[in-house]
C-alpha cells in the first residue's frame, strides 16, 4: 500500500515536469536568445548548487514536516555554538519555505522526515580558516543523518539539505531518497567586495555573506579602502576616516561593524579577509596622514598632487606598523591581503627627494626596485605582526623577494594561465581572479564563459597545480554600490562557486542551466534578488520592492 | 536683522558648494550655477535662479490653490503625494541648528487655469511657470503641466549641511521638447510583479517621462488576462495563477499612471512574436511542416483564415475596454518567412491570391486586416518600423516606431517624408548593457539630426527608453533602468542644446541621489557616494 502511493507520488512528479518540457512551441526568430521557454521543471527539482562531488538519489520520496522539523545531534557528535546557530537559521529557512503556502490536499501514508540528526566527529573550532575541513555525508532515507569531520563541513551539509528540499504542486514539500558524499575541490573560494569606490552599506554586506553561505563561498575579500575613500575607522590613526571617508559619521565602518561582519561570516564558515592595498591606490589615505604619500613636482615645484606612498622616508613604516597591528586585531583571519598592484611611477619620477634617495642607494632610474624596497618592508612588517598575506601578481613579476607562504593573485586577463604556471613554478601558492571580474558586463549570459574557465588548465606539474587554492570573483566598485551590488553578483558569482567546489568534469553549461536557474528562484526565495539567466520565471518571483 | 541672517546662509551654502568663498568678502546674490544642490532633471527649458535662499518648512508644507484656480482630483492627489516627500526629505534627519530670521516659505500656490481633466494624452500640454520668491506660485494651463511644475518644484528643495531644508529663488517656464517621452518595459520575456512596475511609474514621473508602453505579451508567456479567450492566459502564462495582469490589476496600473500624467500603452505584437497566443487559442498559429507532414511546431499567426480576424477583433475590443488611452501599438517586428514557407496550405492560399513566393505581402495582408480592425475599434496605433519598411499601407495617424540600430536616421526621414510620425528607439535599447558610462551616448543621440525638412522634423513626436525583459526581472529592473533612462528623459524633454556630458554629470548625480531617497535604486554614474545610500534590503 505504501510503496502503491509512493509509486504514485513519483509518477505524479515527473508528470508534472514533463507537462513544462518546452518543445512544441519553438520559434527560430528567438534563437539567438537560447531557450525562451521556462526552465523551472528542466530538472529535478531540489537540485544543489553547487553540485556535490558524489551524489545519488531515487525517485523515492519523503515528506519533509516543515512545521516541526528540528536539527538534533547524534549521540556521540561533539557540540558547538556555531551548529546551534546554524540549526537556527536553517529551521527558519525551511519553515519560511512552506510559511506562505496552504497545502492543497495532503497525500496520505509519505514517510515522513522530522529530524536531521548531525554527527560532528571533531570539537568545535572558532573560526574558518584556510586550513578548515568542509567535507561532510549526507545520507537521506527513513532517518536523515549529515556528518562532518569538523563544523565546517556541517555548516556545508546543512546547506545542501536546505537545497535538497523542494515543493510539489500541490505545495506539500518533499526530499528525495539521497546519499551524498562532498567536499570542496579548492580550499579558497573567494569574492572581494569594493568598498572604497562606492561605500556598501552594513545591510549590503551582510545581505550578500548570506548569499555566499548559499553557495559555499568561504572567503569575503574585502577591499576595504583604495584611492577614492577609506571608510575603514582606525582607533590609531582616526584621521584616516575623518579625512578620507566619502562621509566620516555615515560612509565609515567602525571597529565594532567590522566585528560584526567577521562574526557573520564566521557563523557561516566564511573567512573575512581584508585588503589594505599599497603603495599604489592610496590616495584616500593620504588626506588624513600627512606626509605619508609623495609629493608630486611640476616645474620644479610641488605642485599640490600626491603620487603613491613615500617608500623613502621612516615615518611610513612606523605607520605601517601601527596600521597593520590595529588590522590584525580588528580582522581575525590569518591573512591580509597587501594589494601592490598598479604602482605608477611618474610622480615618484618627478620628485627630487626620491631621486636623491635612489641615488644614495644605487638604484637611479631603477623605479620597480624602488617599489621592491616598499613591498619588501611591508612584507616584513606583516610578517612580524604575524601575519600571512596575499599580494596581486606584480608584486611576483616585479621580482619582490616574498616568504614561502606567500600567496599570490593573479588578476591580470592576459594569460592568466601563463602567469599561474610562473608563480606557481617558483614554489608560490596561487589564487586565480582574471577569468571572473564580473564588474565587466554585456548583454547575454556571460555566466557561461565563468563557468567554462578552468582554473588548472595552465602548463604545470601535480606539484604546480596543488598550489593554486582556489580563486575568486571580483566585483570592483566603480559602477556598484548598494542598489545593484546584488543582483549584478548573483547567480553571475554563483558560476564561479560552482567552478571551485565541485569536480573538475562538472562543466557542462547545458547541464548547469536547469540547475543554476533553480538555484537563483532558492535564492530569490531566501531574500537575495538574484537576476535572471534567461528568459523564463521563478514561482515565487522579487516582490520586495 | 534679516538681511544679516540672509547673508550669513549664504556664505554657509556657498561655502559647501564651492569651498572658494573667502570668509568676510563681500557678498553678492549671484546667478546660481547649474549643478548647484536643488538642480533640476530634466532641464527646464528656461530657469534663472539667484543664491538667495528661503528656508522651507518641511514639516508643515502644503499646496494651496490660488483663488482663481480649477481644482481637481487629480491634483489633490499630487498634493499628498509630493507633500509626503517634501516632508520625507526632514523626517529621517535632525536639523543640527536653526538659523534664526530667515525668510521662510510653508506653501506654494497653484494656479491651475483651465478645467480639470481626467487622463493624459497624446497631445496634452504639459508647460507651467513656477516662481519662487517670496511667495512660490505654480501656473499652468493643464493639470498635466501643474503635475510637472510640482516635480520640478520638490527638486528645488535641498538640504544644507545644517540639514535645514532650502530652496533658491528661481524662476522656470517650462515646457518638454517631444511630445512622446516613453519607457517600454517587456511582461513576456519576465513577468514584472504589480509593484516593479508602480515602482517604475512613480520613477518616470521623477523624471517627467508621459508613456509607459507596456510590452505586455510575447513569445514566452501570456500574462494579459483576456474576460474573452480566457485561455490565452490561463495556457499562455508562466503560471495561470502569479503571473498575470487581471483587469483589476492593469486598471491599478493606469490609476496609478494617470494620477503622475503618464499614458499607458499597451503592446499586442503579432503576427510574429505571438508563439505563447497559440498555446490557448488552437488554430491560430501557423503549423510548421517537415517531410510533408506537421512537425509540432508553429510560426506566425496565419493570415490565412478568417478565424485569425475575428479572433483579433474579439481581443482588441476586449483590450480597448480595458487599456483607457487612444493608442495601441500593434507590434508587426521580426516575422520569419520559413514555417510559413513549409505550410501547404498557406502556399494553396498564396497561389489563389496569385501572391505565390511573395511572403512580404503576405505579412501586409495580414498587417493591413489587423490595421483596419484597429481603426474599426477606433483605435490609433503605434507599429514598428518593419510595417512601413515592407510596404503596408497604413493611417495618416499612425506613429511609426524606430528601433534598428542601422542609421535610425535615416530610417526617421523615410517614415517622416511619407508623412508619417515617427517616435524613435533605436538609440535607447537600455537592456544592451556595457561596461561604463553608457548614458553618454544616450544623452548624446540627438532625435532631430536627419535630413529632413522643418515639416518632417516637426513630425518626430519622440522616443522611447526600451528595457526588454530577456535578462530583466524585478530583481534588477530598477537600477538597470536608472539613471540611464533619466539621461533619455532630460534629451526628450530639454532643448536641444542641453547636451553637454559633463554638465549634466552632477545634475544627473544628483538625481540618481535624489531617487534614491525616494526609494528608487537607481544605480551609480560613476565613483562617487550618495548622503543617504541605498539601505532598503
């Protein structure tokens, strides 16, 4: 009897995919757009994105009792503040699914699911890291049981339960009978944010962590401050925020906003890693620290313009110090990123101090060992305040002499792959963002071309490839802040999320799509305003307006 | 007393303006310079304006008719609406001091000299005056143009830096260049939930556009709910129960349009671009063949039966009683010949025409069937280029639309030198999107340069910012579609030589500023910030 409607059930939901296939109404005038028929239906519904590494499921269904569903741990599982956390917010999600909805006729006799039991094998740990383990099991059957070698890997697993849920017609919410087996292909799943061209509001952050969780990002980038603002507050040098925020009191983040940031992204397994970009791009930072960027000359004058940091004078790498050492208890991440990138030298060129300097020290007209001079101190002073770092890539091709753990992004969209195979040879661990700087836009679906690029596709050996973790999307500022920042981001980022967690085989756009355009309606639903992919529609389409 | 307190917010102003005011120089009240805080968008046509300033009491600030004037609901309407924004604009803020003396203005008197009337139209007037002095008054001959006096009077108003609210004595008559300012947005491609698009009205009346042309069906759904073929929705829809426009629901949308002066134009496109018609309307579309038999595909409408024209005259009767404006735009774009061309019995029917081989004409059999149908329901109508190109005869009346991105130009003088009007948007395609500052070009197409004669030019009525839908929903519409359209909107309404880039960056700057605040996302011109930033998520 039971297996009778269960058999029922299932014939019910492919009939109803299959009475959304397209097909009979296709018209070459719109071919050039691609599919122009829905594709909500295309695939099996709750689907996850990203795809898992190991996945099976049967047309067996479960009813998932939304109303009362609770996360438990098993018996044996260590405890930790951050699944509690997390069990919160996922009951919420999966109640929110079924909230609005009035169930139109209850099917008898579907088994149920009430519980997900979680099984941490390790004790909790504080704070995402490089270093973390984000595999974990999932099996779904008459019991549900995730389990994780560390909280990561649970944070990871509930979001993939959340996403194996999905509704019927008739608005009753099931999950397939699924076993799934995952973990991440590389360990740095980033996207930078661009506060500094526009401010981003706490809201706009936030908003879009919550996004990231949603598709296993696991490291914020946060470009915090850069020629045309510096909105980060330093308790040391108040003055850079006073004088070089867009608006001191209301575009600023202050210690305990940066606090809150980090713990919102720690409570999502993600990193918050920030970006203090030197010596170049930081023209912001001189209007609150005087005497720190180099005094441009015209006609043997100076003529009120400022180039980029003084490498030539102490007084900058005291500040440096004292800047970096308040960074490093403000963020709590292992890594800082020191940017070095787009060094122009025409200002240093015209200023007679400097040129007297390189004089001194033998290095006349040589300006990219001027630069070194300048990064190799910052090196060395992050070092001592013990940090890691991260550097664009011409810190490496200007020759700067960097530690072993140095890791190096490469950004630069001519021949991406020919610099990975150069940093990587020299022993460097690389981080790969050119192919994704999704601040550039066209018309039509360039989420394809983010999809398709592989990032181990340069010529290397094993030992190579294993240093590239991973890479990163990059929403630069010029044209966003908060009104658009999120639709212009997802499901574009969500490409590249995929990209980096899933097997290096899951490459198929065609295959992706159904999958992807179901994973923006999830997203949709849980509050982010993902733009569309193509012509079609979500069920529950962005009503908060 | 006054006149010190006068002088003293002055210096203040200028000093946050230009931070080149040397303290204790003698002042002078100057013309103000475009770009100032209170500039308008679109340019008025003529503006003078003096740094002199009055204090406005936001709090407390109302519209009041003067007594000579008509009244009308729709202008009480205007006044609760703009009254609530005037206040908005204090509401969220604490004036950190308030300067004593200062001539101050509560209420702007309008003067509205002719009768109310009820709904915009194709040749509504829109020009007022607006003087603000020591008393600010509002005069025009319509209600339109009180509704547009009203817009331009709420952007005067700024807020300094000690957040008292202000406004500059100026003085404007005004009055829009075309006749024509139009947004298209597509309900096909995308279904737009009922608030995107009054979200996008209220923001086309922020910039003084008066047409939404709502591409409302296409190819991919059908969410125009039919009281005639019910069925067009209910199988033509994305989903027969969300994603729809009731009658209730299109009648919110015209309400809502008429009461900010904005016509409402519907788009039925056919005979291509109609596959989701055919979904519940059996017999409409043409069956394609393969091998001699039907392949389960379809094409155009077929222009063969006699079945498609009652069929259209049934829909469109239907259509006029629920779209109120005199306009429909009838479409006519992109019809493919190739399932016409399998279909035996469209080619039997061609041979008995003896038009065989000749699909051109054809598609004008078609055109012109739908064309009469319209005029018997009377209805005038808007149709892409397309139906003029392949030789239709059409109404004098008819107002031919521009939308190839090959030499519009030219395009525009073809259609004007056959007498016909011509609304342009070919420029404005703003769902192509690229990287950077592209309202630049927007701003920068000029609707008047073709070759033509004073006779033609005068018959260009306008143009239309069109965002189709392929890559458009809610969840983006609003900032893809500004400030970009704005830039649309101030060369459709301001005179020709309001065209320079880069004075029109902080005026432009300023009112994507200025939505924001109103609850608009319109998204950044360029680096930069806004005082109040975009929160609402």
């Amino acid at each position: 009897m039971q297996f009778h409607v269960l058999f029922c059930l299932a014939v019910m939901v492919l009939a109803v995919n299959a009475n959304r296939q397209p097909g009979q109404f296709s018209d070459d005038s719109y071919s050039a757009l691609g599919n122009e028929i829905p594709l909500l239906g295309d695939t099996s519904p709750g689907s996850v994105w990203p795809k898992p590494q190991m996945q099976t499921s049967s047309p067996m269904v479960y009813e998932v009792a939304v109303q009362k569903f609770v996360f438990t741990y098993a018996s044996t599982s260590h405890k930790c503040d951050l699944t509690e956390e997390a069990f919160k917010r996922y009951e919420m999600l999966i109640y929110n699914t079924a909230s609005q909805l009035k169930l139109q006729f209850r099917p008898r006799a579907v088994p149920s699911l009430t519980t997900l039991t979680v099984n941490l094998m390790s004790a909790c740990e504080e704070y995402p890291s490089l270093h973390m383990n984000e595999s974990y099991s999932l099996e779904i059957g008459d019991s549900a049981l995730l389990t994780a070698p560390s909280v990561w890997g649970v944070l990871r697993g509930l979001e993939t339960f959340s996403q194996l849920m999905w509704q019927t017609d008739t608005n009753q919410v099931l999950m397939n009978k699924t076993s799934i087996l995952d973990f991440p292909r590389y360990a740095h799943r980033g996207i930078l944010l661009d506060s500094s061209r526009h401010y981003l509001p706490m809201e706009a952050i936030l908003h879009n962590l919550e996004a990231m969780a949603y598709n296993k990002i696991n490291v914020f980038h946060w470009h915090i401050v850069d020629d045309q603002s510096f909105p980060f507050v330093s308790r040391t040098y108040p003055d850079l925020s006073g004088k070089g925020a867009y608006n001191p009191s209301t575009h600023i983040y202050t210690p305990e906003n940066v606090a809150e940031i980090i713990e919102f992204g720690r409570l999502r397994g993600i990193r918050v890693v920030p970006e203090f970009d030197t010596p170049g791009h930081s023209q912001s930072w001189g209007k609150g620290q005087s005497g720190l960027l180099t005094p441009c000359y015209s006609n043997g004058k100076p003529d009120g313009t400022f180039g980029p940091i003084d490498p030539t004078v102490n007084s900058t790498y005291t500040f440096v110090e004292g800047l970096f050492t308040e960074v490093k208890s403000v963020f709590h991440d292992q890594y800082i990123h020191l940017g070095g990138d787009e060094v122009s030298f025409n200002c240093w060129k015209s200023n007679p101090d400097i040129t007297k300097w390189m004089a001194l020290q033998n290095i006349t007209g040589d300006y990219a060992t001027l630069e070194s001079v300048y990064i190799q101190q910052i090196l060395d002073i992050s070092a001592s305040v013990g940090y890691s770092y991260i550097v664009w890539q011409e810190v490496i091709d200007n020759g700067v002499k960097v530690k072993n753990d140095t890791v190096v992004e490469v950004w630069i969209n001519n021949k991406p792959d020919e610099e990975l195979a150069k940093v990587t040879a020299k022993g460097y661990r690389a981080l790969l963002a050119a192919p994704w700087y999704l601040d550039y836009i066209s018309t039509g679906e360039d989420w394809q071309k983010y999809y398709l690029y592989e990032p181990s596709n340069f010529n290397g050996t094993d030992a190579q490839k294993q240093l590239l973790m991973g890479g990163e999307a990059c929403l630069w500022g010029e044209y966003v802040d908060g009104t658009n920042v999120t639709p212009r981001l997802w499901p574009r980022a969500s490409a590249v999320a995929e990209r980096l967690w899933s097997a290096e085989d899951v490459n198929d756009v065609e295959e992706a799509t159904p999958r992807l355009n179901q994973h923006r309606c999830r997203m949709i639903r849980r509050g982010i305003p993902a733009e569309p992919l193509r012509p079609g529609y979500c069920t529950h389409e962005w009503k908060n307006i | 007393m006054k006149s010190v307190a006068l002088f003293s917010l002055f210096l203040f102003c200028v000093g946050a303006n230009a931070n080149s005011q040397i303290k204790g120089e003698k002042v002078e009240i100057n013309v103000r310079e475009l770009g100032s805080p209170g500039s308008v968008w679109p340019q008025p046509q003529h503006y003078s304006s003096t740094t002199q300033t009055y204090a406005v009491v936001a709090e407390a600030f109302q519209f009041v008719y003067s007594s000579t004037s008509h009244k009308c609901d729709l202008l009480t309407e205007a006044f609760k609406r703009y009254e609530t924004l005037i206040y908005n604009n204090v509401a969220t803020i604490k004036l950190k001091y308030f300067p004593r003396d200062v001539a101050s203005i509560k209420t702007l008197e309008v003067d509205l000299m002719s009768p109310c009337e009820d709904y915009p139209s194709d040749h509504m007037k829109e020009s007022y005056a607006l003087d603000v002095a020591d008393k600010a008054s509002l005069t025009s001959d319509t209600v339109w143009g009180i509704l547009r006096g009203l817009e331009t009077f709420s952007q005067l108003l700024w807020a300094s830096d000690s957040n008292q609210v202000v406004v500059n004595k100026t003085n404007i008559i005004d009055y829009p260049r075309y006749a024509f300012r139009g947004v298209m947005i597509d309900t096909a491609r995308h279904y737009l939930p009922l608030n995107a698009i009054l979200q996008t009205l209220d923001a086309m009346s922020y910039n003084k556009f008066n047409v939404l042309h709502w591409h409302i069906v296409d190819d991919q759904s059908f969410p125009y709910v039919s009281d005639v073929y019910p069925d067009l929705s209910i199988k033509g829809a994305y989903d027969d129960r969300t994603h729809i426009y009731t009658r209730e629901d299109i009648a919110a949308v015209i309400e809502f349009a008429r009461l900010r002066g904005i016509r409402v134009i519907p788009e039925f496109d056919s005979p291509g671009h109609s596959t989701s018609w055919g979904k519940g309307q059996p017999g409409l579309l043409t069956p394609c063949y393969s091998n001699g038999k039907p392949d389960g595909t379809f094409g155009p409408i077929n222009p063969t039966l006699n079945s498609t024209y009652t069929f259209v005259k049934n829909l469109f009767g239907d259509v006029k009683q629920v779209f109120h404006d005199n306009y429909i735009h009838l479409g006519g774009d992109e019809v493919q010949f190739n399932c016409w061309q399998s279909n035996p019995n469209i080619t039997k029917w061609m041979s008995d025409k003896n038009i065989t081989g000749d699909y051109s004409k054809l598609e004008q059999v078609y055109i012109q069937n739908v064309i009469d149908i319209s005029e018997t329901i009377g209805y005038s109508y808007i149709v892409w280029q397309e139906v003029i190109d392949n030789g239709v005869k059409v109404q004098s009346d008819t107002v031919v639309e521009v939308w190839k991105n090959n030499h519009p130009d030219q395009e525009v003088a073809k259609v004007t030198a056959m007498g016909l009007r011509a609304i342009v948007s070919a420029p404005w395609y703003l769902n192509i999107i690229s990287y950077g500052q592209d309202w630049h070009k927007y701003y920068q197409y000029d609707p008047s340069n073709f070759n033509g004669t004073a006779e033609q030019k005068a018959l260009v009525m306008g143009g239309e910012a069109c965002i189709w839908g392929e890559y458009v929903d809610a969840t983006n519409l609003s900032p893809r579609l500004w400030p970009r359209a704005s830039a649309v909107a101030e060369r459709l309404w301001s005179a020709e030589s309001v065209n320079d880039v880069d004075a029109a960056y902080p005026r432009l700057d300023q009112q994507r500023c200025r939505m924001i605040r109103r609850g608009i996302p319109a998204q950044p011109l360029y680096i930069g910030f806004c005082p109040h930033e975009w929160k609402n998520y």
